[in-house]
C-alpha cells in the first residue's frame, strides 16, 4: 500500500536511534536528505513512493530541488 500523502521516505542512523521524515514531494525529500547528511547521519536512506530504493541522484531527476542551492552556498559573498 502505498501513503499516498508522503509518497517518498528519508531516514538516517544516529547513535541513539532512527530519524525518519515522510515527505509529501520530491523536493522536501532531497532538503531532509541534505540535512541528515549536514548532520553526520549515517546510513541515510530515501524510498520512493513505491517503497523501492532511490539514490540522491534518482530523487533529483524526479524534483525541481536539484536547481535550488545549497544552503550556505550562497554565504561567500563579498
């Protein structure tokens, strides 16, 4: 069955427990994948709405977040 609400799925691996976000597009789930990767997670992990297994790069074919910057990409100006 699929959550039709929060078709794609984004987890990672802390010491003391799993932190998981249900993400109702695309987008929201590559921003939830950067910040578990900004925050050191390990194992982090993104399944589509199918529940079958994306990498980043698949989850940005399908989004518009791939265009959009990172955060502190934008710091360094002078």
């Amino acid at each position: 069955m699929t959550n039709q609400s929060h078709p794609y799925v984004v987890r990672g691996v802390s010491k003391n427990n799993t932190i998981t976000y249900n993400c109702p597009t695309p987008e929201w789930a590559v921003r939830k994948h950067r910040d578990l990767i900004e925050s050191k997670l390990s194992d982090v992990t993104i399944m589509g709405p199918d529940r079958q297994a994306l990498s980043l790069a698949e989850l940005e074919a399908v989004s518009n977040e791939a265009a959009v910057p990172k955060r502190n990409a934008q710091a360094s100006r002078g």
